[in-house]
C-alpha cells in the first residue's frame, strides 16, 4: 500500500533508499554502543555474515540490484566482489581485530563458524551454492523483464532454469538441514 502511489520504475529506487536509511540507523547504533572502531566493524562483520552464512543474495543485495539497475552490471559479477570482499574483511579481523567478533550475535555466530571448519564451513559452502544460483535466476528474471519480446517460456533455456531452480530449492533444504544438525540456533549464542 505504501508504495502504489509511487510511480513502479521509482518503487525499486525508494525501497533501496529505505534499506539504505535502516543500515544507516545500525551502523549508527552499533557506533554509539561500541564506539566508532568497533561499532564499525561489527557493522561489516555483520554484513559479512549476511553475505557468506546466507543461501541467499542478501548482504551482496545492497549493491548487486542497483548496480544492475542504475549501470547495468550483472548481478553475477558485483556477487563475486563482494564474496571477495567479505572474506578479505573476515580474514583481516580474524588476524588484527578478533574482539571485533565479541559485539553482537551474529558476529560471534560468524566467529564461530570461520574458527570451526569442519563441519560449520559447510554453512558458507552451501550459502555460497545458494548466493550464486539466486543471483544467477534474479539476473535471468532481470534479462526476461528487461527484453520483452523474448519468448522465455518457448526457448530451450527454460528447461535449464527449472533445474537450476530445483538445484536451488535442494541447496536451501541442506542449508537449513545443516544449520539444524550443527544445533546452530540464536538460543546458543
């Protein structure tokens, strides 16, 4: 309801900007809470886990989507900078900033995970699966939406999205099977 007055090409942008404006509220809290240093990089290492401990795009969202949109860079290639980031970021803490792992739940989540990899990297293995596959289909979606006059259910491509589709579903499934088995849950932490 709050968007349909909203013109549909501006919906996306508004949506980005109110995203925009909650991560700026927690990285405004974490700072005032841990202080600036800290605060900061609870912030990144929080982002991090979206990113690497999630079978979905997420954390790589705030840029893959409105770099897509606003330049034209597929999902796929912004996806892959910002796994590179993100485990630049995490080794880089682990080396010369461990405490900054100690301020919030799902860092010391994060913490955990990357200190134990076997069989918590399992979780970044099947993230990673599921990040990609999702990026893949959302930059498919983008290419059907973006050329109407493609026949996508005619062509041949459509049988390999369905089982790329049904790949994704059995890497969700396992994610959330594993997450399970491992007793990983917010109770613990």
């Amino acid at each position: 309801m709050l968007f349909k007055s909203i013109a549909p090409k501006k919906q996306a942008l508004v949506k980005f900007i109110l995203l925009l404006v909650i991560l700026v509220a927690y990285v405004g809290y974490l700072g005032h809470e841990y202080g600036l240093r800290h605060g900061g990089m609870a912030a990144l290492l929080t982002w991090s886990f979206f990113v690497l401990c999630s079978p979905i795009a997420d954390g790589g969202f705030l840029l893959d989507f409105p770099l897509r949109l606003l330049f034209g860079i597929r999902m796929l290639t912004s996806e892959i900078v910002v796994w590179v980031v993100a485990i630049g970021l995490n080794l880089y803490c682990l080396r010369f900033s461990p405490e900054s792992f100690d301020t919030t739940l799902l860092t010391r989540l994060l913490h955990h995970i990357l200190i134990h990899p076997w069989p918590y990297w399992g979780v970044i293995v099947l993230s990673c699966l599921g990040t990609f596959l999702s990026i893949r289909i959302g930059d498919e979606l983008m290419d059907v939406i973006h050329h109407h006059e493609r026949e996508f259910f005619h062509s041949h491509a459509f049988k390999h999205e369905l089982i790329m589709l049904a790949f994704f579903v059995l890497v969700i499934f396992g994610y959330y099977e594993l997450i399970a088995q491992l007793g990983i849950d917010s109770g613990s932490w």
